[in-house]
C-alpha cells in the first residue's frame, strides 16, 4: 500500500493532537506523532507476519535442502554449495547419497580444472563442505529456508513427501518442486493451507551446472514474497529465470514435447529418417541438437511418460488432445528397453562412456 510518509505524519499529528493537552509544547506533539507515526506504518505495512517469517535475512535463501540424489538433484545442490549456500542433499538410501556426491565431485573437478587449474582438489574440497548428507527426511528440512525436490516423477510420491515435510520444516520454509511434467498445484495440496503461499516450481534443466535456464512456475496461490525470494537464490545461483504460470508443460516442455512427439510420428509415417530430420533442423533451423538425438538423450520412457501425463490434461480441456495422441513406435521402443542413451539404444545406438556430459558419447542411427 503507497501511502506518503508525509501524509502519515500529518495525520498522526491530527490524530494526536486531539488528545493532547491545549497547552503541550510543540516538542511533545512531535514526540507524540512519531510514535502514533511508527504504529500506523506498522499496521499499514504490506508483509504480513507470515509472509515477513517466508523471507530469511532480507528474502534471500542460506540453507537448501534438495531431495533426490540423482543427476537432478546433485546438480542443483553443486550449484547451490558452489554459489555459497548450506546445503543438505538427501534420499532414502547411503548408497544413493554415496552416487550423488561422486556425481557432484565429477562435476566439480570439470568445473576446477577452468576455474583453478593449479588446486583442483582444493578448489573441490572447499564446495563439498558446504554440502551434508542425510537420510532423515526430517532432520533434513528442521533448519532449511528452501526445499527443492527432485525425485522420481510421479505425483503421488511427491506428495506423499511434501505431505510429511510440511510438518517437519519451519513454517517459514518455502518448497519447490522440480516437475517437469506435473501440476505443482495438485502436488501442494498435500500440504497444509499455511504453507500454499510458500509453494512453487522450480524446473532446472539437465545437466544443471550447465544449463542457465529454470522455469519459476506459480500456482495461484504462490505468494508475491515466495516468488521474489525463488528468483533471487535462482541468480545468484548464476541461473536465468524465466516465469510461468501452472500449465502443462510451463514454458519449455509445453513447445518441446509436442515437437519431439511430431519427429517420431513423420519417422513412423516413413516421411523421413531419423538422421536426415535430425540434420535437418540442426542445419536448417539452427538447433543445437536434432530432435531424435535430443528424445534419446532425455530418455524415450520419460517422454512417453510425459505424453501419457498430458493425455489426461487433454481430457480435461488443458491441451490439444491432438498433440499428445499415442505413438506405436514410441510405445514400441520403450517396451523393447530401448530408452536412449541410459539403455545404450533408442532411436541411435550409443558407444562411449555413459555419462551425462552428453559430448563424451557417440551416436549412430538404430537400425
């Protein structure tokens, strides 16, 4: 609310004059109307309590907890160490965290031989104290400003751990979820009315330490201070935000997906091949990647489990129906095993070593 701290005062002066004695020095009307002055300001402030305790030290994040220990969640707590925050990664198992901080300590190393060439492992070793495992859920989130979940993609595990969560963190804590394909709403309802507010997306994009783009994504109910604050960690994390509302897909996905769909739909069509359509839009379009290198790199069984989500969307008038109708060959493949580059195989076969620097493997058509 834009109100003049002039205005304020001379209506805390009129306020107070009216109950100051006729004879009060115009010392004691000023002391009085600064004092009603600084209880107006205070019942007229914008932060409620509640919105005011989802800000830590003026908005911005110190403690992180990311849940998932995976390719996901290891990037996002490297970049989160590495850009000063506490962090606390867990997940169910030792051997999970074990996996996850190998993957952060590959990627730190990469990371130190461009940034300190000549003290690689003191360069690593400095980020990784920043880091601490567990795998109690709740001792993982009793002191965190922030909760990044990034664990398997189904809605019912995800709410079944923010519905435990939200019991165990502190009030003020705000959670996001890294969906890439599912509702952030209906995830949040798994939590308590109090913590709706405090209740985002936060979609980054694989490999995390490289890729600069995440998707904010706000329900309606993800308040003005959660939103402000998810921003602010996100650059500083040296990340470029981008907002969307909650809708299939967020911004990404929504234009990717239905295009991938499409490349496998003209293939099984026999329209072209994966190569040349591949070729095509790397050197006609200008794309980094073709869209058959880019479905194996994702992995088929995360798209075709992506479209099957969207399928039900459809069905409620949320996307085209057209978009998303079911692929015999992608159906095929999966059920083959052929997943992309996790399985060795999809729509090329892969050679070399597997890794999520994509770049450290080489790829021929699937025949």
């Amino acid at each position: 609310m834009a109100i003049s701290l002039s205005l304020l005062r001379r209506s805390a002066i009129s306020m107070s004059s009216s109950s100051a004695s006729a004879s009060a020095s115009a010392s004691n009307l000023n002391r009085i109307a600064a004092n009603r002055l600084s209880t107006v300001q205070r019942h007229l402030s914008t932060t409620s309590p509640a919105s005011a305790a989802a800000a830590t030290d003026n908005g911005k994040v110190q403690r992180l907890t990311v849940f998932g220990a995976g390719l996901m969640g290891a990037g996002i707590a490297q970049i989160g160490a590495q850009n000063g925050l506490k962090v606390i990664l867990s997940d169910v198992t030792d051997k999970a965290l074990e996996n996850g901080l190998n993957i952060i300590t590959k990627s730190l190393s990469r990371v130190a031989k461009k940034q300190s060439p000549d003290d690689v492992e003191g360069f690593t070793s400095q980020i990784l104290k920043n880091i601490e495992t567990t795998t109690d859920a709740g001792k993982a989130v009793q002191d965190a400003d922030l909760v990044v979940e990034a664990i398997i993609e189904s809605l019912k595990v995800k709410r079944d751990l923010f519905g435990f969560l939200d019991t165990k963190a502190k009030e003020s804590c705000i959670f996001a979820t890294n969906t890439s394909s599912l509702s952030v709403k209906e995830i949040a309802e798994a939590c308590g009315q109090e913590r709706q507010d405090k209740f985002a997306g936060l979609h980054f994009f694989n490999p995390v330490p490289a890729m600069k783009l995440v998707e904010i994504i706000r329900t309606p109910q993800t308040s003005t201070e959660t939103y402000e604050a998810l921003r602010e960690v996100t650059l500083r994390m040296g990340k470029a935000p981008v907002t969307c509302n909650d809708t299939p897909g967020f911004i990404v996905n929504r234009l990717l997906v239905p295009y991938l769909l499409e490349a496998i739909r003209m293939v099984e069509r026999g329209d072209a091949t994966p190569e040349d359509i591949d070729t095509a839009m790397e050197l006609g379009a200008g794309y980094p990647m073709g869209p058959f290198k880019l479905l194996d790199f994702v992995g088929l069984d995360t798209t075709s489990y992506i479209s099957q989500g969207w399928r039900d969307k459809a069905a409620e008038g949320a996307i085209s129906e057209h978009l998303v109708q079911p692929i015999s060959l992608l159906d095929k493949l999966v059920k083959e095993g052929k997943l992309g580059r996790k399985s060795g195989q999809g729509f090329y076969e892969v050679s070399g070593e597997s890794t999520s620097n994509h770049h450290s493997q080489e790829s021929k058509p699937s025949r």
